[in-house]
C-alpha cells in the first residue's frame, strides 16, 4: 500500500474557510472517482495545517487519480476558490510505503 500525503498550511484567521473547502475538496474526489481521501488535522504542532490522505496500490494508480483531477474542469474551480486562504509556499507533498505489508522490502 502506498499513502499519499499533500499538506498546507491555511491562514489562521480563514480557519472555517479553509476546512470547509478542504471537506468540499475531498468529498468530491471521493464522490466522482470512487476513492477514499481524508482530511486529517494537527493533533500537536502547527496547528493551522491541513492534510489530505490518499491510498492506491502504487504511485501509479495514485498518479493516475491526479492525471484525471488535472483535466477536470470542475476540480480545477475548486482549486481557484483558495484566494487568501492558505500561506504561499507551505504546500508538500510526500509518498509513503506501508512497511507492515513490505517485509521483505526492508
């Protein structure tokens, strides 16, 4: 299993506003391409930061989930509705590999 991780962090005052949209984000991913993203929060450190988990088999199948978000036109205007909501230059994006079911791989 390989975890999908894209973290960023929202302005501190536009709170509501950007876990509203990050909700609004995931459920209709998960809703038009049948797949499972969360939106995951801070429990300690930097608490105005937002994640959104994705799994796939690979990075394949995950990249390929992000081929048909690129061309989507109705993702794309959810993306323009951030203005002012999170901090420029905050946004990561990180792969995992689940260890427990990669034995053999360490």
């Amino acid at each position: 299993m390989v975890y999908f991780v894209r973290s960023d962090r929202f302005v501190g005052s536009k709170a509501q506003e950007a876990i509203g949209w990050a909700l609004k984000v995931a459920d209709y991913v998960n809703k038009k391409y049948d797949t499972n993203v969360e939106v995951l929060m801070n429990v300690t450190g930097i608490q105005t930061e937002l994640h959104w988990l994705a799994r796939g088999k690979s990075v394949g199948e995950i990249e390929e989930l992000f081929g048909k978000l690129l061309s989507d036109p109705e993702y794309q205007k959810l993306l323009g509705e951030t203005e002012g909501m999170f901090v420029d230059g905050t946004l990561k994006d990180h792969y995992y590999r689940s260890v427990s079911q990669a034995r053999g791989l360490v």
